[in-house]
C-alpha cells in the first residue's frame, strides 16, 4: 500500500514538461509560424530534451525550421501551465527570435510535412491556438516594454516591486572583494 503511494506521489511530481519557442518576426511585422500536417500553427519550437536548457532547445529547434545557424535573443514570456486531471503540469517558454528581412510568405520544411507561413500580426490570434495567441500578446508586449512576462495558466501575474532592501552587511568587508558586487 505505501509503494503504491509513493508511485503516484513520485508520478505526480516528475509529470512536467518543458517546451521552449522562438517569436520570429520580419520587418513588416508578419510572425512566422509552423504546423506538421494538418495541426495547430505555433511558433518554432517545442520541448526540450533531457540536459538541454530551455535557450539551447529554442536555439536547435529554430536552426531546425529554418535550415541554417540562427540564434535566440533574451526570455520573453515564461507560462506555467497546471495540468488538469491526469494531464502534467508544463513551463514554456518564449524567446526573442529577432527579425528576419525576407519577402517570403511561407514555405514547406522537408519531406513536405512541415509547413511554414509569415502571418501578418494582426491575424495571428485567428490563427494560433488559445496559449499560442496568449503568448504572442505577452511577447510582443515585452518586446515593446523591453521586459519579460511571467504567465500563470495563460494570465499574466502582476509581480509588483518589490521595495530594496535596507543595506545591511551580512559579512564583514573583505579585501578584494569587497566591490565585486557593487556594495
């Protein structure tokens, strides 16, 4: 009886993936999109593997889509998703893919079961699922603020500053140390 505790215990807890994507935009501010056959549009990406950090995953899975060395600019939105019942918990995550000057409009990975389309902006939440559309609001909005935005299930949190702390030392001056961290 306790083992069987333990295993649902222990299955609860490691039931969480973790998915990584990268907002690509052109200058004229269309963002590209893919789908595998006849599935949902979504950004590039997907989840990341065992020992890759979420940075390195959206890196990879970029190159992938677009077939040559690319890389990823700074976190743009982190959403925690609670899973329901028997469905895992997920974080995913959205960087900064920068802009690509391109006059493409779409084209087909290869094999011909990927897909992929520049969408104008203003048609993405048509075209995206629900989280997806969600993501890009908040990604483009911290593009614009120049800041991240923390999701919980598809909301945002409002984190408010938090006041700094009164200056105390907790560790006697050090030679050489002392400035390391501006203090």
């Amino acid at each position: 009886m306790a083992a069987q505790g333990l295993s649902g215990f222990y299955g609860s807890v490691f039931k969480r993936s973790t998915v990584a994507f990268v907002l690509i935009r052109t200058s004229d501010w269309r963002i590209l999109t893919l789908r595998t056959g006849a599935g949902d549009w979504e950004f590039p990406g997907g989840v990341v593997k065992g020992s890759e950090d979420p940075r390195s995953a959206a890196r990879r899975m970029a190159r992938e889509a677009l077939g040559f060395q690319f890389d990823v600019g700074r976190l743009l939105v982190m959403d925690c998703v609670q899973g329901n019942a028997g469905q895992g918990d997920s974080i995913a995550f959205v960087f900064d893919g920068g802009t690509l000057a391109t006059s493409v409009t779409g084209f087909t990975g290869a094999g011909g079961e990927r897909e992929a389309r520049f969408f104008p902006v203003g048609e993405c939440p048509d075209v995206l699922g629900g989280s997806s559309a969600v993501r890009l609001g908040a990604a483009l909005e911290a593009l614009e603020l120049g800041t991240m935005t923390e999701l919980v299930n598809g909301r945002q949190v409002s984190g408010e500053p938090l006041a700094p702390p009164a200056s105390q030392r907790m560790m006697p001056p050090v030679d050489g140390f002392s400035g390391v961290l501006g203090r």
